[in-house]
C-alpha cells in the first residue's frame, strides 16, 4: 500500500485521461480539451484506431474502387459504352487507399494538437479508478475521470488461425497480398456482406457462408432479402442456415467443407477464406480489477449508468466497443459516446444517448441502411405496426440507376385503425393506408439500393424526432431522385399517396 501511496504522490497529473484513441477516444478527448479540460490520450499504436486504419475508411476507399468496376461493367452491357476493365493494378489501388488513411491520420493528429490534447504513444494499465500506469511514461492520475476506449479486435473460429495470406480477419484482408480468385466469406453480417461484394467486384469467385436464416441478420427482414437477391444476381453463392464444419489450409489456398440446411456438406477449395464472425472487445492487460471492474461474461464493460456511460466505479467512464449492446459498435456511435462523456466530465449534462436512432449502413452492391426498428423487432416490443413498401425501381430515377432496391417504413398504427384492405408487405408497391390520420408515429426506415448510405440521414431525423408521416409529407423532395421514393412512401401513409396504390 505504501508503494501505491508513494506512486500516486509522484504521478502526473491530468483532468481526464483517455486510454485508446480510436473514434471513441479521441472524440471524447477533442471535446473534452474544448471545454477546457486538460486532457491525455495514451494510445499504444496509431490515433485513428481500427476505423481509421484496417477498417471503414480503408475499406470504404476500396469499395468505392469496386463500384468504380461495376459502373464500368454496368456502362458496357446496359448502355453501350464499349469500355473494359482491363485489369486492377494492386498496387496503385492500394496506394491510393493509404494515401487516403495517411491523409486523414495527419488530420486526426493534428486536430489533436491544435486542442492541446497530449498524445502519449504507450500501454496504459489502471492502478485504481483514478490512476494510470502509462509504459514508458510514468504514471498518472485523473483528477476527473478515466475513459476507457480500448476498442475490439475480430473474433476468430476454433482451428482457423489467420495467418494473413490464406486465412484472413477484417483486421487484415485488405492488407494481404494481391487479388484472390476465390474467396469463402463466412460471416453475413455487414462486414461479411461487404467483403464478398467487394471481391466479387474485382473478379472474384465468392461464397458467402451465414449461420443465420438469412443476410444481414439484425437488419429488417426484407432487407436481408433484398440483398441477397442482389448479390446473387452478381454471382456471389449465398448459404444461409450454414456452417463452415472444417477448413484445411494448404499451400496455395484452403480446403471448405460447409453443412448446408438440405442436402450433403459442400466441399470446395477457396484461395482464401475471410472469417467475419464479429469483434470481441479488448480488455486484456488493461487492469480493470485495479480499477474495481469487472467485465461480463462476453468481455465487455458496461455502464451502470447509460446516461453517463459511467460504470459502477465513479469517475471511470466506458465508450466505443467496450460497450455491451444496446450500443452499437459502429464508428459514429463511438463519436456520439465521446461527446457524451467528455461533457460529462466537464460538469454538463448532455441528453443520452438514443440507439434506436443511429443508422446502420453496409456499404456493398447493394447497399442498404436502416434507422429504428424492423418490422420484426417493433412487433417484439408489441407495437401495433403499419409498414409501407416501395420499390426503387417505382421511380424514374431508380429505374435510371436500374439496381432495384426498396424503401420501407415501419410505423405505429394511428388511433384511426386500418383503412380497408391489408397494409402493404414484401416489395410491392402497395399502401399500407388509404387516409390521412391512421398511421402514427414512425418506427423504423429502412433502404436497400445505390447510393442508400447517402440518404440515411433523413431516416435518421424521422425517428429520432418521432415524426409521424404527416410531418414528412410535407415536405417536398426533388425529382427525379431517389430520396423521391421515400418521400412517396410517406406521402402514401399520410393518406395522399400520387404513384403508390
């Protein structure tokens, strides 16, 4: 005890220390200097963290490449444009991904600079709620508080060890030699989802392997159809209710057998196999019994307080991936959670944050995002539901585009009841209602299709404002569009439906 009193003594000292600096980090940590707090960020490799460096960013430089491909192909066989891909020259691709990540680390770092916020490149380990042990560095003490943002790393499967070239993690896929000509997926989650549509835009002979019924399993379940759908129109094998049972690697690729839920195992030989199986938080080393902590039985630290995203110790504060759900593990989940610690921390009293109303987006072809419930998850919680469909297709633009893809709208029945008929299902171009009035408040918007990443937003606010289709209908969006469909879905539940019957 002595010994600890002694170091606590000789600590430095700082309002908040914030150990990982990834989206969830340093967001806290930039808020935090803005508010005039003093502030320490230790980060044991690169500020920017798996987002920034092996995941969305990287990854979304190489999808946009993908779809780049894919406008090509689409420009030869659907509208005479007598253009080829010759070939994907790896190494300028690549360059240009880590030009994008150099470029946007520099600004991160810089950022982090201009606040004032130092930047210590080492291991943290907490001695107790308030004091780190910081290698090399000394140790510090918070007179505020510590925030742990220690992020995830990919979860793996029981004898299949990435090895970086024949078995490969999200962590690492983009980063392993070359362009594969065939690749085994098993994973249909978004990440998953991504990858299979990223390689087989470059060429790529893609399975996808999903334990769950279906794609995309926590999105809505039209949603999870849509895509599959549409990655089979691409020639991506899709197995759902499937299991890898063994992978045997060799030399020059690996052996697959997979259970299916009909018939014998499948058997095939893949160049590489991409485990997409989830992330798992990263405590170890971290010292939480120091700090009174202890993690669930899943590894992650949660809050006693969702307000405040504090745990059961004062002053120790949880965001980004260490968080259980209801939190989402996505990047701009990780932001709001900084900036509902670091005002915390400085003496405010911020609104906590509402997870229903983040958007989910994958970004492959097709893409989708979705905002609030699905037509499933609001009847679990006994909401009596309205949906409304339209295909994208049902708009000019959509039709220019030509992907296909859909807009639903997952509502509250109003206290008028049902018009007549049935409410609208599937990817029909029916009504769900026929009057003004019936329908209340929005639950849930979901989109599939081009360029969906992009539209989210409006979702967003419908449902993290509680709108009902009324306040959306009047509101006029641009034609030809295709934020035009979701304007016409809305325009349908408030009973002045023009192209939806």
């Amino acid at each position: 005890m002595a010994d600890r009193a002694q170091e606590t003594e000789n600590a430095h000292v700082a309002d908040v220390i914030v150990i990982g600096g990834g989206t969830g980090g340093y967001s806290t940590a930039l808020r935090a200097a803005a508010l005039g707090l003093d502030v320490v960020l230790v980060e044991r490799e690169l500020v920017g963290g798996t987002c920034l460096h092996r995941g969305c960013v990287p990854s979304k430089a190489m999808l946009h490449a993908a779809e780049l491909v894919d406008g090509i192909t689409e420009a030869r066989e659907r509208w005479g444009v007598r253009a080829t891909v010759e070939g994907v020259d790896w190494a300028a691709l690549t360059a240009t991904r880590d030009d994008i990540v150099a470029r946007n680390h520099r600004g991160v770092e810089g950022h982090l600079a201009h606040a004032g916020v130092r930047v210590v490149r080492a291991t943290a380990t907490l001695t107790g709620p308030r004091t780190v042990r910081v290698e090399p560095g000394g140790t510090w003490r918070a007179r505020r508080g510590v925030v742990l943002a220690t992020g995830s790393r990919p979860r793996t499967l029981p004898g299949l060890a990435p090895d970086g070239r024949r078995v490969v993690t999200s962590d690492d896929a983009l980063f392993a030699p070359g362009l594969p000509g065939s690749v085994l997926v098993i994973g249909g989650g978004a990440i998953g989802v991504e990858y299979a549509s990223l390689h087989r835009s470059m060429g790529a002979t893609v399975t996808l392997v999903e334990a769950a019924d279906r794609l995309l399993p926590l999105e809505d379940a039209d949603v999870g159809r849509h895509v599959t759908r549409g990655l089979k129109k691409r020639g991506v094998t899709v197995w759902t209710g499937a299991r890898c049972e063994e992978a045997r690697p060799y030399e020059d690729g690996v052996r697959v057998t997979v259970s299916v839920p009909r018939g014998e195992p499948r058997r095939l030989d893949v160049e590489r196999v991409l485990v997409a199986v989830g992330r798992a938080p990263v405590t170890e080393g971290l010292g939480l019994a120091a700090a009174g902590l202890v993690p669930d039985a899943r590894g992650f630290v949660a809050p006693a307080d969702w307000s405040r995203l504090e745990t059961a110790v004062p002053g120790v504060h949880v965001v980004g991936d260490l968080l259980p759900p209801p939190s989402l593990g996505l990047a701009h989940a990780s932001f709001a959670e900084g900036l509902l610690v670091a005002e915390t921390l400085a003496g405010r009293a911020p609104r906590p944050i509402d997870y229903a109303a983040v958007p989910r987006v994958t970004y492959s072809s097709p893409q989708t995002a979705s905002v609030g419930l699905t037509e499933e998850g609001a009847r679990e919680r006994g909401h009596d539901v309205v949906t409304n469909t339209l295909p994208l297709t049902a708009t000019a633009k959509g039709m220019v585009h030509g992907q296909g893809g859909l807009v639903k709208v997952v509502a509250e029945r109003g206290a008028g009841g049902p018009a007549a008929g049935a409410e609208a299902g599937g990817s029909g171009a029916r009504s769900a209602v026929g009057a003004a009035g019936e329908v209340g408040t929005v639950l849930g918007v979901h989109l599939v299709g081009p360029h969906v990443s992009e539209m989210i937003a409006e979702g967003q606010l419908i449902v993290g404002w509680e709108a009902d289709p009324t306040d959306v209908a009047q509101h006029i969006h641009p034609h030809p569009t295709l934020s035009e469909a979701v304007g016409e879905v809305f325009l349908t539940l408030a009973g002045r439906g023009l192209h939806q019957h």
